[in-house]
C-alpha cells in the first residue's frame, strides 16, 4: 500500500486540524490495529481503507489491511446477509449459515495470529464478522463497523447475526437511525472522501474532454451522471425512467457508470437489466468500468451538470459526497447517508420516485444560475463535514477512549 503523509493535506483542511490528529494519536502511539473487510477492491469501504491505513500509520500506529477470502457461494450468502439488513425478504438456511461459517473459520485459521495480538480490531460490515468467536484468545478490543442502513432489517437475518456482533466491545454506524439496539457503547462516524485521490484531485480539462470522447458523449449538450455498482438498491433503471420522462423538454445527455466489486455477485446481472432498458435511446450512456477506473470517474463527475444518485436504500452514498465534493448539485434518493448529505435547495434535491427526480432535473437544467449556487454551496458543505481529517479524527479519538477505560462515556464520537 502506497505510503501517504497528512501533510499533503495540511493547505485543504488548515494546520490546526493535522495538529489536533497529531495530539490525539499521541496518545495511543504504537497501538496496533487491524482492519478486517471482504474486498481490496469496489465499494466504499475499500476506498476509505486505502488511505486509512496508510495515515494511521504516518501518525505512528501499527495499521494493517486483512480481508476474508471466499468463492461464490460464500458471496452469495454475504450478499443475502446485506440484502435481509436493509429489510428484503430473502432465504437463509441452515445450509447457508454453515457455509459461512465454514468459509471464514478457514481464514481464520490464517488471520489469527495477528488478531488476536492487536490491540484494536475494526471488523467492518457482515462478512467478516464470525471471526469473532473464533479468536478466543484476542487481547485487543474488537469493533465491528456496520456500514449498513440496519434501522430495518428483515428478522432472521438480524437474529442471526445480532448473535454474532453482540460479543463485540463497540459497534459504529454512519448515522443514529441506522443503528440496532446492542448490548455494547455504540458510536456515530460519518465516512468520508480523500480530496487528493485519483477520484476526487483536480484534474485538467484536457483529460475531461478526452474522456468524454473516448465514450462518444457530447461536450455540447449537457451531462446528467450516475456513478455506482450495478445494484438493484442504486436503481439505475429507475434513472433511465426519469431521463425518459424529460421527453426533451431539455436537451440533456444520461451516463450510468459503475462496475462491480468482488463480494458483489449480482452485479452482472443488474448490469445487463440496465443496458436492456436504455436500448433504443442514444443519448444514454452504460459504462461498465474497472474497479481501479478512479480519473475516469473523476473525469465523468466533472463534465456534469447535475449528479444522481437516485438509491431506494443507502448505507451512506460517498458517491453523493464525491460529487458536491467537485461542485455538484445532486439529486439523490430520500434515503441512507445521502439524507444526510443532501438538503432541498442547498446542496441538491431529495427525490422519492422517477418523476420526482425528472422534475429536479428539468428545474436546475432550466436555471444554470441556481445549478453553480447549488454546487457551491454543495463542496464548501463537503469541506466542512466529509473529509478524510475528521473520519480519522474520529477513529483517533474512539481508541483513545478505550485506551482509557472510557467507552461507556462516550456514547457518540
């Protein structure tokens, strides 16, 4: 993993902000700390993880990066894990249990050594959670990091897995409602983007033109841009109904860009139902990218106009974060963290159907002067409250807490 220094950030947030973490890691100098997840690859939680790591470590911890390894049928039941916490009926059986507690006790085997000898363990989402009873031994305290709306969940799929999570020392969510009653301090850490990272750095117009040649979209008209996993929970087909709805009432041109992710098997699947329904109309562009495919995003946020990111559930939506990030108005589901992100008439619009999202659309498409007041007021929010500086500030402060026996104060980070 590429080494990376906090001072690089030092002109975004100020030097008070990269002297605060410098104190507060003070504190827990040396600690070391594991972070255990089911990708390297696609999704939030490997994105954040890939500068975590790296400036947990420049301010004198002993970070590392595991993940659990699986074949499909293990990915086919974490998925079902994922789908039943934010509330879908879905199948779990005893058949499916077993392989998942299979599939991790053989990485269990390889991984504890090493978590059972850290200090701070930060088990993140489902898949990696029965990792829990299978290190008897640990000496560090464990946390799980739900990334996941679980405000909701479809019962037997919370039951099984409270059963599993309950044993942690702390659990942390994105956001208060997201929570599920646990018998543990329960902590409140937003995520949050790097603004330096391929995705999110300034880019030259040059590249940005390129890259909307590259995919033959015109620089003409303007751009309306999804950018996520082929996942049915992002809704990209109901995107492509409210693009129909305009009915070139405006002139606008509709990009749906994303890819997959390695513990995502569905992502095919919804890919193909997203390609079958923009057929037929050729100001719709279906990019299926790499997970490494960072400045080409960049580059496709940057040539919008307005950003979507139309989801029916939402853990956080980094993707909405990126692109108020970049100047951006967003209309966004009324779901998840985009709620938190999102506020009607500020920083973009709330939408709760195709039309709704249309309507938003026509408006800021009619009125660029409202469309730049909106997406400035959108990055200077982002500065305030989704950097990397006050995520891992936050982090700091949780195992500072417990370093000094005061979990049971701190309710909320």
């Amino acid at each position: 993993m590429t080494a990376k220094s906090l001072a690089i950030y030092e002109e975004i947030v100020g030097r008070v902000a990269i002297s605060q973490l410098k104190q507060i890691a003070d504190d827990i100098e040396g600690a070391r700390v594991v972070h255990v997840n089911s990708t390297k690859a696609g999704g939030g939680v490997a994105e954040i993880l890939h500068w975590l790591i790296p400036l947990m470590n420049d301010l004198g911890l002993k970070a590392s990066w595991e993940i659990v390894e699986g074949h499909d049928e293990y990915f086919n039941v974490t998925k079902s894990f994922h789908n039943g916490l934010q509330g879908n009926h879905v199948v779990l059986t005893p058949s499916m249990i077993e392989v998942y507690e299979q599939t991790v006790g053989k990485n269990a085997d390889r991984l504890r050594p090493v978590l059972e000898e850290a200090d701070f363990v930060f088990v993140h989402d489902p898949q990696p959670a029965y990792l829990l009873k299978l290190c008897p031994n640990r000496k560090g305290k464990w946390i799980w990091r739900c990334h996941i709306d679980v405000s909701h969940p479809y019962r037997k799929v919370w039951s099984y897995l409270k059963g599993l999570v309950s044993g942690f020392d702390a659990s942390i969510f994105s956001m208060p409602h997201f929570a599920q009653s646990l018998p543990h301090a329960q902590f409140i850490i937003a995520p949050s983007i790097d603004p330096l990272s391929e995705k999110n750095c300034d880019i030259p117009q040059k590249e940005i033109s390129a890259t909307l040649k590259k995919f033959g979209i015109s620089p003409e008209l303007p751009v309306l841009t999804q950018v996520s996993r082929f996942d049915r929970f992002k809704d990209p087909v109901g995107v492509i109904e409210a693009f129909s709805l305009l009915n070139h009432a405006v002139e606008a041109q509709l990009v749906l860009a994303g890819g997959g992710a390695t513990d995502d098997p569905e992502g095919e699947a919804v890919y193909r139902e997203v390609v079958d329904a923009a057929q037929g109309n050729d100001r719709i562009f279906v990019l299926q990218l790499p997970s490494d495919a960072h400045r080409t995003i960049n580059a496709l946020q940057r040539a919008s106009s307005i950003v979507i990111q139309k989801s029916l559930q939402e853990g956080f939506g980094l993707t909405v974060t990126e692109a108020m990030w970049k100047g951006k108005p967003v209309i966004g589901g009324n779901v998840g963290g985009i709620r938190l992100q999102v506020h009607n008439h500020h920083t973009g619009y709330l939408v709760d159907s195709p039309e709704g999202a249309a309507l938003r659309m026509r408006e800021l498409l009619r009125q660029p002067e409202k469309m730049l007041r909106i997406g400035q007021t959108a990055k200077q929010f982002v500065r305030e409250n989704f950097l990397l500086t006050r995520h891992l500030r936050e982090y700091l402060t949780l195992m500072a807490g417990f370093r000094h026996g005061l979990e049971n104060d701190l309710i909320r980070v």
